[in-house]
C-alpha cells in the first residue's frame, strides 16, 4: 500500500475507535514509525456478523470482542485494532511484533503475543520485550497485531465502561524558580 493510502486506511480506522483508546493507537503508531516501520490498521471496528464468521472461521476465540465495542447509541467505538506491518502485511516480522508489544505496553495496552504460550514461552517473550531484545527467535503468541486496552475488561467494556485518559504530568515550573530557590538558599545559608 502507498504511503498516502495508509495513512488514509490509519485516520479512517482511528475514527472508529473509542476517543482515549484511538489516542493510544496513534500514540502506538507514532513510536512504530519512528523506529522506521509503516504500521497499517488493518480492523477496528467490527459488525457482530464479521465477528460471527471471524469466531466460526478461527480466526477470533470471542463471539464479541472489544472490535465489536459501540457506544450507546450503537456509534463505533472500538477498544481493538490489528496493526499490520505494512511492508510485510501477511507474514509480520518477530523484530516489529516485539516492537508492537513493547510500544503498546508503554501506553497502556496489550497485545496478543503472549496468547496461547506456555508460562516458559511467555517469559522468554516477556524477557525479550524488557531488554529490547528485537532479533530474538522466540515462538510468539497467536493474535501478536492485536492490541486492546490493559484498563477494561471486556465485560466491563459491555457495560458501557471505557479507558481512561492518563492523568497530565504536573507542569514543570518555568525556568525562572529555579534561579529564585537558588537565592533563597544562598540567604538562608548566609543567615538572612
């Protein structure tokens, strides 16, 4: 896919995302290509009928999945995408799949990389991802492009609940305090 046309596919899927959630995604997508990937949305949002014949093809374990998440009005809010590697959209490399899970987890998400593994496998993978271990030759979960929230459960993500925006950082005080404490500590130092 072109540059242009991904981009394109990217803006038009994060619309069907859940406000915080697609912030996340974007925040994912913005990490991955600054390491040098093209990540491309390949699902968001998906009707209960895809979600059926992805369940009945093998392709998903759920009958409903955070793709199939709406809001009350039955509008689009996704709580899963599966981020392809553009330039190897059918057979992704374990390099940006590691990089996938690691970008995610630095924003409140998961993937599914670890699915499926025995406990030894999971923290070999787990390991990897901690040491920034890219080229390690591990056996990886059965969903790796998946990502989904850490925050909401899927039941709760049925009831209506959403993630939540991450709290501001405090504001860092403007470089003048810094030479005023200085002072301070200079006066109470000399006994002023």
């Amino acid at each position: 896919m072109d540059e242009i046309a991904r981009r394109t596919r990217n803006t038009q899927r994060l619309a069907e995302l859940d406000r915080v959630f697609a912030g996340r995604v974007a925040a994912v997508i913005e990490t991955l290509e600054a390491d040098g990937y093209r990540p491309r949305i390949q699902d968001g949002w998906r009707s209960p009928e895809s979600q059926l014949q992805a369940f009945n093809t093998g392709h998903s374990k759920l009958r409903f999945g955070f793709h199939n998440v709406t809001g009350p009005g039955g509008e689009k809010q996704s709580l899963a995408v599966d981020l392809l590697d553009d330039d190897f959209p059918l057979n992704s490399r374990s390099d940006y799949l590691l990089r996938l899970a690691a970008a995610a987890l630095e924003h409140r998400c998961q993937t599914g990389v670890l699915w499926g593994l025995p406990p030894a496998l999971r923290e070999a993978v787990r390991s990897a991802i901690e040491r920034r271990e890219w080229n390690a030759r591990l056996k990886l979960g059965w969903d790796p492009t998946h990502i989904e929230p850490t925050d909401v459960t899927l039941e709760e993500a049925r009831n209506g609940a959403r993630p939540r925006a991450a709290a501001r950082a405090p504001q860092r005080a403007t470089r003048r305090a810094a030479p005023r404490r200085k002072r301070a500590r200079r006066r109470a130092a000399r006994g002023k």
